[in-house]
C-alpha cells in the first residue's frame, strides 16, 4: 500500500502518478514499475539510486556509519554473538534459544565433511591456482552431489541447502588451501567451535595437531561475523538475479563468489596487502596518495570509500581493535599496520578524500589480521567468501520464498538504427 504518491511529468506528456513506499528505516523508494505501460524506463547504471528489492535482512546507514543485522548493530554481534548464532540469526529473523543454538551448532557439525570424489576435483586445478577459482568451481560443483535437495520451492531443501553451505564451506576453503600448499587435506572435527575448527583444519597437519589458540579462534570467528552480510551488495545482488532464473542454491552462491573476487569488491582485502607491499615505506605514502587523485590514473587507495558508507566503515573499526588484540596476542610488531596507520592518519587530513567521504572499509585492516593468522594473502578473499556464505543464502533464501520475478533490467540502446544487410 503506497504511503504517498510522486509525480513524474515529462515534457509533452501527460504527469505519470506513482506510488511512493516508506520502510522501517532508510529512504523512501518510488515503485517505477508502472513506467513501462507508459513507455519510459528509468536509467541508473550502477544502481546508484536504485531498490531492486525489498528485504529484512540487513540495513545500512551509510551517512551515519550503521549496520543492523534483524536489528542488532554489528558492533553488539561482533562482541557478545559469534559466527553460527549470526548465521541462525540473518537465516531465520531472530537470535536463537539457548535449545535452538545447540541444536543448529550440532547440525552444522555433522554436514561439514564434503563428498571423497571432491579432492579428485580439485586435483584438476594448478597447484598454483588462485584459490578463488578454485572455490568458484568446487562450490559451483556442489549441486552435482545434492540432486536429493534442489527443489527450490521446497523449505526443508533450502533450509538443508544452506546448512551444507553454511558448514562445507570452511572444509572446502581449508581444502584449497591445503592443495596449493602440497599438504594433505585435514577433515574436519566435531569436537572443535566453526571457527577453531577452520583454523584446525588450515594449520594442522596428520603430522601434529596442535590445539587452537582460543584468542586466535575467536579473532577468526569475528572477522567471519563481520563479512556475515551487507544488504544489496555487488555479490548479494549476483545471488539474487541467478536465483530469480530458478538456478540451485549452490551455482547461486558461486556466482556469488565470482563477484566477490573483483579487487573493487571482496578482492580489496588482498589487494590492501599488495598495495602496502608496493608502497613500502611511510615515506612513499605521499605518492601513492598523489596517484590516488590523479584522475589519470587508475590507481586507487585499497580498502578505502565505499558505495554506501559516507562516514566510517562500522566494521573497519570493530576490526582496527580485533587486529591490536591478535597482534598483540601474537606479539607481532607488523610493520604495514604501522604503514596502514600513517597511511589512513594521512589520507583522512587530505581534503581529497574528505570531500568526497572516503573512510577506511571493512577491507582495510582485515588483510592484516588475515597474515597475522598466518593466512597467506591469496586466501583472504575466500575467507571473506566464506564469512559472506550465510548473508548470501538468507537473501536468496528470502527472495525464493517470497513472489519474485526474474530479474531482467532494460537499456538506454544508442547503437544502429535498422539497416539492411548489403546486397553482394
Ligand atoms: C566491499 O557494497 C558493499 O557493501 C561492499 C562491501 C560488502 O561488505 O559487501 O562493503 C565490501 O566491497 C568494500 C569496498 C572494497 N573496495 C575497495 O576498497 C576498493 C577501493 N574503493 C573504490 O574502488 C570505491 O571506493 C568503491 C568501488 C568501493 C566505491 O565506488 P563508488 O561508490 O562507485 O564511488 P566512485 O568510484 O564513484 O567514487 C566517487 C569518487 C570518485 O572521484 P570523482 O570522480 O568524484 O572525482 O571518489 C573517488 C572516485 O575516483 N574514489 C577514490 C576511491 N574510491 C572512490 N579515489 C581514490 N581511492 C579510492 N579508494
């Protein structure tokens, strides 16, 4: 039911009336669906301006630097939640019971094993594959094991669904790990939290299983809790239109990780390391910052800006404090973060970016906790894939059990009129 109404009136035409919608929170959103009847469409490359759905999921407050999951601001999850409650919560709308966390933290241990015949799978990569390509390919590959779950319209197969890819993929992650660095792959145990048991299955080898360092356990579990979800985003919104052609769940969530990898997206936490890699030293920072202006060159600052956020990134500071505990926990005196540091300290006092809103992101200091784990840099986007796992299923989730469309957006065309093909 419309609150108001808008009024588009074009030259010539007789004013087009349409409905405007008001939500919990956030802008208003004027429904232009009815602008095909009168032959108009709208225009938005990037989607700028533009709600391609309605959800309850997550919302974000990008001039006050906000971020609500089912209502709960991230900063609250990420201290007094952890990853498989926040995964309970953006899956069904509400914190679990005490009963209901053990029982989905039980559920979730017994699918995180992976078919046997999945190593062979991955014995068809380079060992020196990027690990995204090889999780866009073994994720992708899923649906080919589950043929007894890819009934979308099903609840109990999209609730099992999500299960499998909530619990499979750090096993799957862990794997590729383990096959790039020649290792054997380690299974996972259930005697082990999500997060310690990643880690186990990561750094431990059939040679010597060492327990997981609890604080280190936890730093990971958060860092899985701040990549959980975020509204619309470009990998979101990947899941979403594959979803609306009826695709399965588990070729969704691979096209999920496909958009995440690109260094503007999800692929901004390796490329942080790269960048402070290239700069070196506090004193080239002043150059780096010059490139970054320079309209004429492609060069832009790593883990700062963002479509939304116009203040600060809520998780890049959950994150700042997360990497002070682990580099602390570890002793570890990273000279990047103190590169990182001066590097933000320097970009933030430069009108530059002050103008134009540009803060740190959840990107920014996640690398460094990531090698501070001892996660080597081209695994940071797969760990990002797989703290991202439960927001993408919970929309595709929320898309497919409510009516929804394919998605089909139109153009502005500006190429050849009708010509004929020439006579020869
Ligand atoms: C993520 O959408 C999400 O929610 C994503 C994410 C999630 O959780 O899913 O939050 C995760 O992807 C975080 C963002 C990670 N990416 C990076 O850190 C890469 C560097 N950032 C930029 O590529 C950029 O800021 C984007 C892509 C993040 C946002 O780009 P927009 O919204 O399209 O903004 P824009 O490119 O139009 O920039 C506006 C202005 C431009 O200058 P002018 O043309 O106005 O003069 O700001 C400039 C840009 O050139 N600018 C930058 C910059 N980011 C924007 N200049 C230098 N360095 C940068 N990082």
């Amino acid at each position: 039911m419309a609150d108001k109404k808008a009024q588009l009136i074009i030259e010539g035409a007789a004013p087009i009336e349409l409905p405007v919608y008001s939500g919990t929170l956030g802008p208003d959103v004027v429904d232009v669906r009815g602008l095909t009847s009168e032959g108009v469409f709208t225009f938005d490359p990037g989607f700028m301006a533009t709600s391609s759905c309605e959800s309850k999921i997550t919302y974000i407050d990008g001039d006050k630097g906000v971020l609500l999951h089912r209502g709960y601001p991230i900063e609250q999850l990420a201290e007094k939640s952890d990853f498989l409650e926040t995964c309970f919560l953006l899956l069904k709308g509400e914190l679990p019971t005490a009963a209901e966390k053990e029982k989905f933290d039980n559920t979730i241990k017994n699918h995180t094993m992976v078919h046997e015949q999945l190593k062979n799978f991955l014995n068809g990569f380079r060992r020196d594959a990027h690990p995204m390509a090889i999780m866009c390919g073994v994720v992708g590959a899923l649906s080919a094991f589950y043929h007894d779950s890819l009934d979308i319209n099903d609840p109990h197969h999209r609730e099992i669904s999500a299960i499998r890819l909530i619990a499979k993929m750090p096993t799957i992650a862990a794997m590729v790990y383990k096959y790039s660095a020649g290792q054997p792959m380690m299974y996972p145990r259930n005697d082990l939290s999500y997060s310690e048991n990643f880690l186990h299955m990561m750094f431990n080898t059939p040679a010597e299983i060492k327990p997981i360092s609890p604080v280190l356990a936890r730093a990971m579990d958060r860092i899985f809790v701040l990549h959980a979800d975020h509204e619309q985003n470009a990998s979101t919104s990947t899941v979403r239109l594959a979803g609306s052609s009826g695709a399965n769940p588990f070729a969704c969530i691979a096209a999920g990780i496909a958009a995440l990898w690109g260094p503007a997206h999800g692929g901004a936490n390796e490329a942080v390391l790269r960048m402070l890699d290239e700069i070196g030293d506090v004193s080239n920072i002043d150059s780096f910052i010059a490139k970054a202006k320079d309209k004429d060159d492609p060069f832009k600052l790593m883990g700062f800006g963002h479509r939304v956020y116009k203040n600060f990134d809520p998780r890049a500071r959950v994150m700042k404090q997360t990497c002070d505990e682990v580099l602390g926990e570890l002793g570890i005196n990273d000279p990047q973060l103190e590169l990182a540091m001066k590097l933000e300290e320097i970009a933030l006092s430069d009108p530059y970016f002050a103008e134009r809103n540009l803060y740190p992101n959840v990107d920014f200091y996640s690398g460094i906790i990531l090698k501070a784990l001892g996660i080597p840099t081209e695994m940071f986007t797969v760990i990002f894939a797989t703290g991202r796992t439960p927001g993408w299923i919970a929309h595709w989730n929320e898309m497919i059990s409510n009516p929804y469309k394919i998605g089909r957006p139109r153009q502005l065309y500006t190429g050849y009129t009708q010509r004929d093909y020439p006579n020869k």
